[in-house]
C-alpha cells in the first residue's frame, strides 16, 4: 500500500515537473528560429568587437544605426503577417516613398505637421487596401498585383513630384520632430517608436484574434473559410496593416534625413533587405507560421551586419557578399532545426 | 411529434457531366437520431453532407430546418442551425495548435478581441478528456500535425462538441482509425445523442454502419436506394441487401455495354 502512495507521489511529481519544464522549453521551441537568428546575431556583434573595439565599443555607431534601423522595423513586422497569410508585398516600399510623398508636400505647404502625419497614414493605409482588394476581389496573385503597384506608385510619385527633392530640415526641433525622431540623452527616439511597433505586431500576432485568424488562413485557406473565418477580410486587413506602417515608416524616414528624395534605385535594396529580415526572422512563406520577434531580430543584425563589414576595413563593394553569405547561412540553419 | 430537424427535399447536384446526387429525399427527425450513411466511393455521400453544411449550393431542390424552408442556404446558416461537419477531405490547419483549431473562427475572446489563450487550452483539454483521449503525450498546444489520426479525429468532434451541435455530421470518421480509436468515436456518438444531439455517421462499413445506428440509408450512385431501421433489419440482412444492390449495378452496367456493343 505505501508503496502504491509513493508511486503516485512520484507520478504527481513528475507531471509538476513536466509542467514547470513546459513554460521555458515551449517558450525556446515557439521562438527556436528567432533564438537561433540571436544567437548568430550575438556571435557577430562579438567578433565586431573583438575585431574593431574602438569604433563598437562606441556609442556613436550604435546611435547611426539606431536612426536607420527602426524604418526597417516598422516595415518587416507587418509583413510578417502578409507572408504568414501565404501572401506577399513588394510595393511596400514605394508605398513608403508615397506617403513621405504625401508627407512632405502637405507639411512643407504649412499644414500640421500631425495632421500630415495622419494624411501620410491613410495615404499608405489607402494603397494597402487597394493591394487587398486586388487580390481578394479581382484573385490578383500577390507577387504580381504588388509588382504591378510598385512601379505605379514609384512613377506617380516620380511624375508627381518632378523628382524634385523637398527639404525638411524646418521641421527640426519642433515639437513634432522631437516626438518622432529627437534624443533622450544620447538615444534616438526613433528606436523607442520601434519598439512600440514590436509590442503592437507581437500582441497582435501572438495573443490577438487577427494573429490567430491570419495563421489558421495561411496554414488551411479552405478549412478556415469553413470554419466561418472571413478569409478576404483578413488578407486585407493585412495588406492595410503593411500600409499603416509605410505611412509611419515613410514620416520616421523623413525625418531622420530630412528631405522627401525619391531616389531611383537604391529603394529596391531597401525591399530586399527588410524582406531578408523577416526570412532569415524564421518566418517560410509556406504560410501558418512566423515569427515577429524573429523579424525584429532579423532586421537588427542585417543593419549590423552591414555596418560591420565597413568598419570591418572591408570597402563597400564587400557589404553584400557578406550580407549574402549570413541570409543564406541563415537560412540553412532553419532547415536543420525543421528537419528535427 | 415533432417536426423534423432537417429535410431536404428533390435535392439534385451536378459537377459539370457528373451527376453527383439525383433527386435525393432525406431527412433528421427532431428527436436526436444517429443515421448511419452508406456508399460505395463515389456514390455522392460526401456530396449531399457538404449541401447539408453549405458548401456546395444544390442545383435544385429545397432545404428545411424545424420545418421553415431555407433560403440562400450557407455555411453560416448551416452552422447557425447547429449542424457541425468533420470533413473527411479538409484537413485541419496542420502548423496550429490543437486549441487553435478547435476554436478556429470561433474564438474565445476578450473585449478588443485579444484571445483568451489560457481558457482555450483549458477547455480543449478537457473536451479532448470528454471524448477519451488521454494520451500522455499530447497537449492542447501541441501542433496538430504531432497527433495521431484518432486524435487528429477527436480534435474536429471536440467543435462538435464545444459548440453543442444539434446535428454533427462526421465523413468517414473511422477510415484511417485503429479498432479501439474507432470504439472511442462510436462511444461518443452515442453518448453525444444522449445529450440531446443527431448525427450522420459516413461509412463505407456496413458493419461499423450497424453497429452505431438508429437507422440505416443507403446512397447509390447519387440515389437513395434503401432506407431502413436498425430495429426492422439484422447485420446480416443489410450484408445481404447491400450485395442485392450491387449486383443490380452490376446487371445495369451490363445494360450499357450491350446497348453500346
Ligand atoms: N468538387 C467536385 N468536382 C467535380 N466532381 C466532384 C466533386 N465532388 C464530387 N465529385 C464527383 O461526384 C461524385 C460523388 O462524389 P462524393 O460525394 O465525394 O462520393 P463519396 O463521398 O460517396 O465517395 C463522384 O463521381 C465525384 O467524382
Ligand atoms: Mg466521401
């Protein structure tokens, strides 16, 4: 008889054990892609500075990477939920370039610099509707509806604006630049913002009804419409998210350099970078799962990375290769962890 | 007497040259009943369920629930009227958890719609206990691709469950079972008519058919051939009637090839 007491005992104490251990080792396998893309982070920012103390040792880069980084943020987090829902975007970034569009021209003919900011908001939040519509309604495949909206855009806002640069250095140390892209101390305040955009997207993504109802989509699109999730109302309410974000991205992008350019060329790299940092995140577009914390990771160490390299002694022409070597590298690690 | 649950009258439904169902006449009673469905593959089973949960629009024919004819029949109105369908074809979505997939659609949320994630797992746990899996291994936030396909299975029927069915429609449910999983189902089906609940129970076992069911229809090539109760008939009668049945199909086919030849 003792002896049974003790086996149950044992056996409570083993599903306690069991229990408390699920806490942590669910926590490390939700976020295995994430860690591991930290990990590889960590492992670089050490070499950095073992390489090049002097210059990572100091504030100063961290501050220039921290005005350039949370662009990125803000618009790799929203994708996560595009991918997730088996979809993609390619306009985001013109339609970043849109909106700061909208932004300066508003704000330079003397309007509220917050209500501008609003105006910039709907301008993207406009495009990414018009991206939902044109795949849901009208069946568009994603990767090529957006293409489509990217070059529209990037001529609109070419023709619109005569590629005619406006400055925005009046905006400096007023109330609303201070807000948005001012210092704490030493610290950007753009950075704050990215966080701020990190908490929303993981409580979105992670605890919200749009998070569950956007992986259940990408995961099984015929099941979950007959579970009763409206699968059109979802994908777009994605594409719109992807465009609040090039709306607030596009105004922190106009702020930290100060002018609306509309460069040709270099925003297609901007694309392929943020776009980088959601895959290398842990996010597949084979749709169901994704990672936004992975994403913000992501973002954080291809900046670094590339900062690296330079301050590395490596001249520019060198940045990509090794940006390259660490996406795919990356990658192939994803592949060994799924493959457990 | 009751009205009837459900009655679907003259139903017909083509795909494209394929004559799926012709002028099919069925019904659920209003007291909860277990209706076994049997078919050879491709007799239009899974057909007339999906009319029956909205899927597919028939191409004529009418639908009541309680005796009040429906229009515009839907998924959302088929499950407004409680009729819960675990489809045989459509997966579940695999990557999620077992929680989030019982829950699909219908989430447990809070105000700002954030989801009651502890609750859900909660209750998933306890239906899959209900329904009797209790399987160490899985937990209600194992991803459902990690069970097996009893459990699989029972993550579907738990909807069922939660949601209170007045009719639950299971396609095929013990194909891809073992012999104690497909026990535990049986045992829930009955279980779930003593709560109150009607279900169709797809098979192409006449055994399994007879075993679970009040009574008994059997679809053929897109009619309803027979139709019987359990109480009027034995297993080896329906053995016998369902060899009947297909050797008429058999006679027919000849009928064919010797019109053409
Ligand atoms: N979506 C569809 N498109 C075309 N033909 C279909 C479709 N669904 C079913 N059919 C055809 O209708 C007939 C009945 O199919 P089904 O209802 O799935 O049979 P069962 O479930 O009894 O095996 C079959 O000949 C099948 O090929
Ligand atoms: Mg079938």
């Amino acid at each position: 008889m003792p002896d049974l007491k003790k086996k149950q005992n044992n056996l409570d104490r083993n599903q306690e054990f069991r229990r408390s251990r699920r806490g942590i080792t669910k926590f490390l396998d939700n976020n295995r892609r994430a860690l591991s893309v930290f990990i590889v982070f960590i492992i670089l920012m050490l070499l950095f500075i073992i390489k090049n103390p002097k210059i990572f040792l100091n504030r100063e880069i961290y501050e220039a990477i921290f005005r350039s980084l949370p662009i990125r943020i803000v618009l790799a987090l929203p994708l996560v939920f595009v991918i997730v829902s088996k979809e993609i975007d390619l306009s985001f970034v013109s339609n970043m370039t849109f909106s700061l569009w909208i932004f300066a021209a508003t704000v330079k003919a003397g309007w509220d610099p917050f209500l501008c900011m609003l105006l910039a908001i709907l301008a993207g939040a406009l495009i990414g509707l018009i991206n939902g519509m044109l795949v849901v309604r009208i069946g568009l495949q994603s990767i090529m509806a957006t293409i489509g909206m990217k070059f529209l855009l990037t001529g609109l806002v070419a023709g619109g604006s005569n590629i005619m640069p406006i400055p925005l250095t009046f905006l400096v140390d007023t109330p609303f630049y201070n807000t948005f892209a001012g210092k704490i101390g030493n610290f950007p305040v753009q950075m704050i913002w990215a966080v701020v955009a990190l908490v929303i997207a993981m409580l979105l993504f992670n605890y919200h009804k749009f998070g569950s109802d956007i992986s259940c989509v990408g995961d099984n699109l015929e099941s979950s419409r007959e579970m009763g999730i409206n699968v059109s109302t979802v994908k777009t309410l994605a594409f719109v998210y992807v465009g609040i974000a090039c709306g607030f991205a596009g105004v922190l992008s106009g702020l930290t350099y100060l002018s609306f350019y509309p460069k040709p060329g270099s925003p297609d790299e901007l694309m392929l970078a943020v776009l980088a940092s959601v895959f290398i995140g842990g996010t597949p577009t084979t749709g169901g799962v994704g990672t936004i914390f992975g994403a913000f990771i992501g973002a954080c160490t291809i900046r670094f990375v590339e900062t690296g390299i330079i301050e590395a002694g490596l001249t520019g022409f060198w940045t990509q290769f090794f940006e390259g070597l660490i996406i795919l590298l990356a990658l192939t690690s994803h592949k060994f962890h799924k493959s457990r | 007497m009751k009205n009837k649950f459900l009655e679907l009258k003259n139903i017909s439904k083509s795909f494209g040259k394929v004559s799926a169902l012709e002028r099919v006449n069925f019904y659920i009673k209003g007291e909860p009943e277990i209706v076994g469905l049997i078919g050879d593959n491709g007799a239009g089973k899974s057909t007339l369920i999906k009319i029956i949960s909205g899927i597919h629009t028939p191409d004529c024919g009418e639908i009541y629930i309680n005796g009040k004819r429906m229009e515009n029949w839907s998924v959302v109105k088929s499950r407004a009227s409680g009729v819960e369908t675990v489809y045989q074809d459509r997966a579940l979505a695999m990557q999620q958890t077992l929680a989030r997939n019982i829950f699909m659609g219908r989430e447990l949320t809070s105000i700002f719609g954030f989801v009651k994630s502890k609750l859900q797992f909660a209750e998933a746990d306890r239906l899959m206990r209900t329904i009797g899996f209790t399987s160490k291994v899985f937990a209600s936030d194992s991803a459902v691709v990690n069970l097996s396909g009893g459990e699989r299975q029972g993550v579907a029927i738990a909807r069922a469950l939660y949601f209170k069915a007045n009719l639950m429609i299971l396609d095929e449910p013990t194909t891809a079972l073992s012999l104690t999983e497909a026990q535990k189902i049986f045992d829930f089906i009955r279980q779930a008519r003593k709560g109150g609940s009607s279900c169709i129970f797809i098979t192409h076992n006449i055994y399994h058919a007879y075993d679970v069911s009040d009574r008994c229809v059997v679809l053929d090539r897109g009619k309803i051939v027979m139709e019987t109760d359990r109480e009027h008939t034995t297993v080896e009668q329906l053995v016998k009637d369902m060899q009947k049945i297909a050797q008429n199909n058999g006679k027919v086919r000849e009928g064919i090839n010797n019109a053409r030849s």
